[in-house]
C-alpha cells in the first residue's frame, strides 16, 4: 500500500516536471554551458597576464607629517622581477599611481596587470589608510627604464618617487 502510494506520487511528480518544464527546462541547461565561456574571457586579457615577484621585495614607506608628503625612499632602483611593497606609515590616505606618458613605451599593460586587483584606476592602486596597510606590486615582465610615479591624493603636495629597472 504505502510503496504503491510513493510509486503514484512520484511517477505524477515526473510527469508533472517533464510536461510543464519543457521550456524552463531548456532555460537553465544553457546557463552552466555558458559558465565555462568564462574561462576564455579571462584569458583574453592577453596582454594583462600579471607576472609574479621573483626577485627580492623592495620597501617604500608612505608618509605624511610636518615635514610634507612622501614616499622614503623616493628614489629607487630595481631589476626586473623584484617587488615594491609601499607601506602606509603616516598621513594617509597615499597609493601609487603610474602615469602611461611617464614609464618606458610599451610597459603599461604589463605594469597594470602586476598592480592586481586592489587599484582605483589603470596603474593607480587602492588607497591607503591604516598604518600597516600596504600595496604590493611586481616588477616581473616590466622592460627596464625610468618610471615615474606618484600618490593621487598628494600629487600636488609633490609625493613622487622614480624608479629605475635594469634588466
Ligand atoms: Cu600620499
């Protein structure tokens, strides 16, 4: 008695799903064939593929006091593959921003691929607040050359820095 019940309800359930579902039905089988789509999107950024630190990590300090806006050092030197990590010290909000007009011709997609995902703009990261919080950007895949950069919020307090890659 009881299975022949079970047997009922479901042979009306299946019934039930395959005559009103035919075109719902259809609806989300071509949502997980799109799904891996997404795959070859992300790949499509052919020329935005972030390159990883394979050198040694370079800090510079971000600080705000009563004797101006800076980064310390402002002058840098690295090789190609080494990593900047600016620490936010002091009179904050600071972040690092290249400009395309002021890198080496041809490094601008690299150098905005190796910011990652924390930025505000292309070549401008997230801003900085707490003490402690830092920026991390890799110099791996960057052609050498001068680069130029500077904080958004205190461009016109002059807090600039160069840095200088050598192969
Ligand atoms: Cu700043």
């Amino acid at each position: 008695m009881k299975f022949k019940g079970i047997a009922l309800v479901a042979s009306v359930l299946v019934l039930g799903a395959c005559g009103g579902g035919e075109t719902t039905a259809e609806a989300p089988a071509a949502a997980p064939a799109a799904a891996p789509a997404a795959t070859p999107a992300g790949g499509a950024m052919a020329s935005g593929t972030a390159m990883p630190i394979t050198g040694k990590m370079i800090e510079i300090r971000m600080v705000g006091d009563a004797k101006g806006y800076r980064y310390e050092p402002a002058i840098v030197s690295a090789q190609v593959g080494d990593g900047l990590k600016f620490l936010m010290e002091s009179g904050g909000p600071h972040n690092v921003a290249f400009e395309a007009s002021m890198i080496p011709a041809g490094s601008a997609a690299q150098l905005d691929a190796n910011f990652g995902t924390d930025k505000i703009g292309t070549m401008s990261s997230g801003l900085k607040m707490a003490p402690g919080e830092s920026i991390t950007i890799s110099l791996g895949g960057l052609p050498a050359g001068v680069y130029e950069f500077n904080c958004t919020p205190h461009l016109a307090m002059n807090m600039k820095g160069t840095l200088t890659i050598t192969p």
